[in-house]
C-alpha cells in the first residue's frame, strides 16, 4: 500500500517526499504498537460478534493479527516511512498476510478513535508501572526513616534554620508527597479508562457496533457517550501529564536538598562513588549529577504539559492533525518519570550516606531551641508574645557574646525572668526540643513512629 494506495481514488498524484516525512509519524508512535494490536483484536471480534463481518474471517483477522505482533518480537516486522503510522502499517502487514480480508478490519472505525484507543491503552499500562515505581521509593524512604527516627537534622523555613526534627520526619515528607502522586496516578486512571472505540471519524457509525463488548474486551470501565468528545478529549492525557510534573516536581525539591546537604557548606550526606561523578579537571570533585539531572528533566516534563496544553487551546471540535503533536510528550514523559524515580531510588538506598556525627554537631549549635524557651515560659503563664520578645533579646545578647543559649547560667536565666528554674537546660537539649513537638503530624518521636506505622498501612493497603 503506498501512499498513493492508502487514500482513496480521488488522489492523483503521491505526496511530495518531504511532506511525506513531514506528516508520518511512525518514527515514534511505533512505540503503539502492541496496544494497536490488541485494540484491533477487540474490533475485529466485535465485527464477528455483531454479525458486520463472518465468525472465520474475524478468525483469520486475529490470527493476522497475533502474527504481526511475533514478528515485531521477532524484530521481523519494521515498518518505515511509507507506512506513515502505525496503524497504517499494521493493516498493510495484516493485508499481506490474509489478502482481502485484511481489507475488512478498518470496516465501522476510523484511525481517530483507533489512536485515541491505542494511546488509553498505552497509558494506563505505564500509569500502573509508574505506581509500582513510586510505592518502590516509598519503601526505600520508608525503610531509611524507621532508620533514622532518633537521628536530627536542622529543620529550615527561608533555608535559615528553625527548629531540629528527625530526619525520618524530614523523609515521611517526601513520602507524603509520593503519596499523593500515588493517589492521582490513581484518580487519572478512571479518565483514562474509558473506551472511545466506535466513536468513528468523529459522528459514531452506519454499521450496528456494539461499543460495550469491544469496551469489555478491552477492560474499559465505559465508553465515552459522545463520538465527538470521544476523539478529541485528550483531558486524560493533560491530567496524566500534570500528575507526571507534580511527581517530578516532588522529585526535584528532594534533589535539591540533596544537593544542598553534599556541599561543603552542609555536609550532611556524603556522595557515595555509584552516584557520583568525578571532574575532568578538578581532580577534588565528586558531583552530585542523579540530583541535578532530575531537576534538569522536570522542566522537560513540565514544558510537555504546557506544550499540550497548548497544543489544544485552539482545537476546534473533532480529530485535528494537531492530535498527532501529543504523542512525543506522552512518551518522553513515561520515560523521563521512570528513569527518575528509579534513580531516586537507587541514590537513597546506596548513593547518599547520611552524615550523623555532623548532624548531631549541626542542631547542637545554633538558635534553633529559642522558640523552645518561649514556649517554656508561655507553659508557665507568660503570654506568649512577651515570652518572643524576652528570648529576641537573649539571641540578641548571646550572639553579641558568641555564645549559645545552653551556655548562659541559671542566674542569668533567672535575671532574665524568675520562672526559668535548672530544667530550663533539658528544655532546651536538641533532642527534648524535637521530642517535646508531640503534636499530631509533628516531629516528636512518638508521633514519628506512629506516622511510620501508618505508612506502613497505607502502601499495604492499596499496592
Ligand atoms: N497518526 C495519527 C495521530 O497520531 C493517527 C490519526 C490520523 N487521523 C487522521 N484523520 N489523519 O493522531
């Protein structure tokens, strides 16, 4: 079938080669493939089951079928360009293989809702990958928390340090997050799942099609209920790629912190040599490239939701060539996310070594417990914001002295206010300071185990 072959008689002449390989896409949706496979095994018993086509010929269509889907295995079947796509170049490999019969297939469809199939198939596949991927780092992150509960790391607002936490809290932030990307994944995948086959060009069909068996095929949990939205909605595809930023989104803010906590400046984590990177030129360097090349790829996948988001603004109702346009960023996206999140994970079980001695040094010399001594007198009756202005003005000394709030004296504590009595010096130890902050959600260690607990649950529960 050439070019000239695919369209009908009212073409005279071939497409111009270069125009030609502009408007083929089979350079990249081949990526389809198997879905279109089984997307058009769905049709073509739906042709028998509705008496449009015989019981043998649908019979010798799925044989064709399943036979182009071996070879491609196989590494037989490598359609190019003159195919145009994907869906062109299957039904000419299945012609060949079962003569006219071939010809039936594409009887009551159209490739607008055949693509639109071929690509809900294909993401609810990945989206189901990407889930197992996500609930993978989770328990990476979960097992270094319950590790890690007793162990404190300065907590920033601003980047300026505010008051200690467990770095399993810090940790159970991220898995949170990944928690929620989870959930969505989950939430898209019921728009995803919803068969547009039978839809045709764009106004549904002459031929009695049943729309609910090729839906039930294919287990679609429905169909759409209107042809023209049935082609044209790519809404699951922008809330699939939106859901993909937010993950990469997520992923980025921890390489950040990653590549905060391995400067010189932090050195809370040290680089292991199976995620690092060395300089050409620096013979001191190692580098922390998994962290900065999945910062560096989110603005990837954030452009490709702004770019499909673009790429329909303007889309009047139906198909629309412009459609094609929304495949590329579909499986960058798919490969990106995975690529990144099994990197992730690979950097948190092996790459990143938490740096506990000088952890310990970090939340032991800094102002982070003066909130602690405000509380301490607002539990004694002052009111709190007195209490604020009191410790602002101790800070203020204490810094004018190089000292720190754990060197001044009882009597100085006392000259300050007269309800400071010798507990005032476990008030204000790093590690009361944390596990006094038992508030439900909060980084005492109490509540830090519970929230472990609980993740334990919930990934269990909906794996
Ligand atoms: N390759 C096309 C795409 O990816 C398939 C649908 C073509 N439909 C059409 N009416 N030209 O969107």
């Amino acid at each position: 079938m050439s070019q000239q072959q695919t369209w009908s008689q009212r073409f005279e002449s071939a497409l111009h080669p270069a125009i030609a390989i502009f408007n083929a896409s089979i350079g990249f949706d081949i990526e389809l493939i198997e879905y279109d496979l089984t997307g058009s095994i769905a049709h073509a018993k739906m042709l028998a089951h509705s008496r449009i086509i015989p019981p043998e010929e649908a019979e010798q269509l799925v044989q064709g079928l399943e036979q182009i889907r071996q070879e491609y295995k196989n590494g037989q079947f490598t359609p190019g360009i003159e195919a145009e796509d994907v869906h062109f170049a299957v039904e000419k490999r299945l012609t060949e293989i079962t003569g006219d019969v071939g010809k039936k297939l594409h009887t009551a469809r159209s490739r607008n809702d055949q693509v639109g199939t071929d690509i809900r198939l294909y993401l609810r596949d990945k989206i189901k990958a990407i889930c197992t991927d996500i609930r993978k780092f989770q328990q990476t992150l979960l097992q270094i928390a319950e590790q890690n509960v007793e162990i404190l790391i300065p907590g920033y607002t601003h980047l300026q340090r505010a008051q200690p936490i467990s770095l399993a809290h810090h940790l159970l932030a991220y898995f949170q997050m990944l928690q929620r990307d989870f959930e969505r994944l989950q939430d898209v995948y019921k728009r995803v799942n919803i068969s547009p086959l039978g839809s045709g060009a764009l106004a549904g069909t002459t031929f009695p099609i049943d729309r609910h068996y090729t839906a039930e095929l294919l287990h679609f949990d429905g169909v759409y209920a209107n042809s023209l939205d049935g082609v044209s909605d790519r809404d699951f595809a922008i809330e699939f790629l939106g859901a993909a930023s937010i993950i990469m989104v997520h992923l980025s803010r921890l390489s950040e912190e990653v590549i905060l906590w391995s400067s010189e400046e932090f050195r809370f984590v040290k680089l292991t040599d199976s995620c690092a990177t060395g300089s050409s030129i620096m013979p001191q360097k190692k580098n922390p490239d998994v962290p900065e090349l999945v910062r560096g790829k989110t603005g990837r996948v954030c452009g490709h939701l702004q770019g499909l988001l673009m790429l329909m603004k303007g889309l009047p109702l139906a198909y629309n060539k412009d459609l094609q346009e929304d495949k590329e960023a579909l499986f960058d996206t798919v490969k990106t996310v995975t690529a990144c999140l099994e990197a992730m994970t690979i950097l948190f079980e092996e790459g990143i070594e938490f740096q506990t001695k000088r952890l310990a040094e970090a939340v032991a010399e800094d102002f982070s417990n003066a909130t602690d001594v405000a509380d301490y007198l607002a539990a004694r009756g002052i009111p709190f914001r007195e209490a604020y202005n009191l410790v602002g003005k101790v800070v203020k000394t204490c810094l004018a002295e190089g000292k720190l709030l754990k060197d001044l004296s009882l009597l100085e504590w006392q000259q300050l206010h007269p309800a400071f009595s010798e507990d005032i010096y476990d008030a204000i130890a790093p590690r009361q300071v944390v596990a006094a902050r038992n508030s439900y959600g909060g980084t005492g260690f109490e509540q830090v185990k519970s929230a472990i607990a609980n993740a334990r649950v919930q990934i269990e529960v909906q794996s």
